[in-house]
C-alpha cells in the first residue's frame, strides 16, 4: 500500500518540474513476472523508471539504506529489498532475492552495466540477466534511458528541473539459455544490451563499466543483479527552481 501512496504523490510532481516521454509501454507485460532491464546513467534513473511502469516495479537495494529510519521508511515504500552483502557469497544471495521476486510474479528491475556507467556510453552487460531470465523462465524487457544524466550528474545530490527524459521499452526478449554454457549466457547478453542501446541511442563498448571507488574490479562477469543506489531526491529550492525555468524560457526558441 505504501508503494502506491508513495507513487500517487511523486508522479505528479514528475511530470511538473520534468518533460517525461514515454514510448512502448505496451511492451510491458500487464501481468505475471518480467525483468525490466535499462541502461543505468544516473541514480535517478531508479526515480523515473518505476514511476512511468503502471505496475509495481522491485529492485534489490543495499541494505546501509536501510539501516536509518531517515531513508529506511523511503525504500521499504518504495518497494525496494534490503540485501546485506557482507559474508558469505554475495552474488547467489543477490540471485536468490531477486529470483523470488520473479517465483511470485512480480517485476523486477535490473541494470545489466552493475553500476552507473563513468561516461555517456553503454557497457558491457553482466550475464546475471540471462542467468535469471533462464533459471525463471520469464522474458526480458529491454528498456533505453535517456537524460537523466542531464537530471542529476555524476555527483551532484540535486535533480534538476525542466529537462526531458525519455523511457523507452522495447519489445520482450527470450533470453533463456542453457545456463552452464558461459558462451549462450553471453550471446544472449550481448543480445539485450544490442537492444538497450537502440533504444537509448547510446554508443556501445564491449567493455565492463568501472567503479570509481574500485577502479580494479570490472573485468568479471558478476552477479548482474546489480544492486540499486537509490536515493531519496533532495528537495528542489525554490532559488533554484526560479533560475533554472529562466534559464529554460531565455533559451528554449520554441518559448
């Protein structure tokens, strides 16, 4: 109930302070479990995507989010699953999570990069993906961000108003592929971020996105559950607000 209280009072403040385009949204299967996998350019990325998908959408978050009752309240709301990834094997429990959201036929959501990616570009796909799509047996929506990166930049703490972004879902993937065999696992893989980046636009490398933070650690194949940073969006100043549509009717030629 909270999910959707949650959803009845954002989704109106999206559509006010950003342009939100929406394409495909048939793709989406209005029953029974899918994954949802997208892009992933920003940490608001996890704001606009559950929030244009009529249905509810899961991700598994860090479980340091819920430790404070400052945001605990703000991702149990928002549907998120708490995983602790300290001892013991962290990508099977991730798995496991994430697989019961799909056994009891939700939709779940997945950024196959495993994290933000460092630049404008689409990396390189985890094959945790194809590995839960199989084990499920459910299909995979690929699903094309774009400008949220615009929204809120690498580091900045603050969503920026009046910029559009565009959802765009593609039509469902069969990735379900003998999952002992690395090579199916990839060639599927590689299918969907071929899809993800038709529909964002994006320029492809086939190379793994790096953490900034462990700048050694990418070149694996992971768990692809890829964990959420998902974060409350900070309120908007009113200072700010007041520049930023100025800015927007001084330089915008339709204005």
């Amino acid at each position: 109930m909270a999910y959707w209280i949650l959803k009845v009072i954002l989704t109106p403040f999206l559509y006010l302070f950003w342009r939100v385009r929406v394409e495909g949204r048939e793709h989406i299967p209005t029953s029974g479990p899918a994954i949802l996998a997208a892009n992933h350019q920003s940490f608001c990325d996890s704001f606009f995507l559950p929030l244009v998908v009529p249905r509810r959408v899961t991700y598994v978050a860090k479980a340091e989010y819920f430790d404070s009752w400052r945001t605990a309240w703000f991702f149990r709301a928002a549907g998120q699953i708490p995983l602790r990834r300290d001892g013991g094997d962290a990508s099977q429990r991730a798995l496991d999570t994430a697989k019961d959201v799909l056994d009891a036929g939700g939709l779940l959501g997945i950024y196959p990069e495993g994290t933000r990616a460092p630049d404008h570009r689409l990396h390189k796909g985890h094959t945790g993906v194809c590995r839960l799509a199989t084990a499920c047996s459910v299909p995979v929506v690929p699903v094309g961000l774009v400008g949220t990166r615009r929204v809120q930049p690498p580091g900045s703490r603050v969503m920026r108003p009046f910029h559009t972004v565009t959802v765009r879902f593609g039509p469902p993937l069969d990735l379900c592929v003998d999952s002992d065999d690395p090579a199916a696992l990839r060639r599927g893989t590689d299918e969907l971020m071929a899809a993800i980046a038709r529909l964002s636009g994006q320029e492809y490398v086939h190379e793994y996105a790096r953490r900034s933070s462990r700048p050694d650690v990418a070149e694996d194949e992971g768990d692809g559950t890829d964990l959420v940073e998902f974060r409350p969006p900070r309120p908007i100043r009113l200072d700010q607000v007041v520049t930023e549509r100025k800015h927007h009717v001084h330089t915008d030629p339709l204005a």
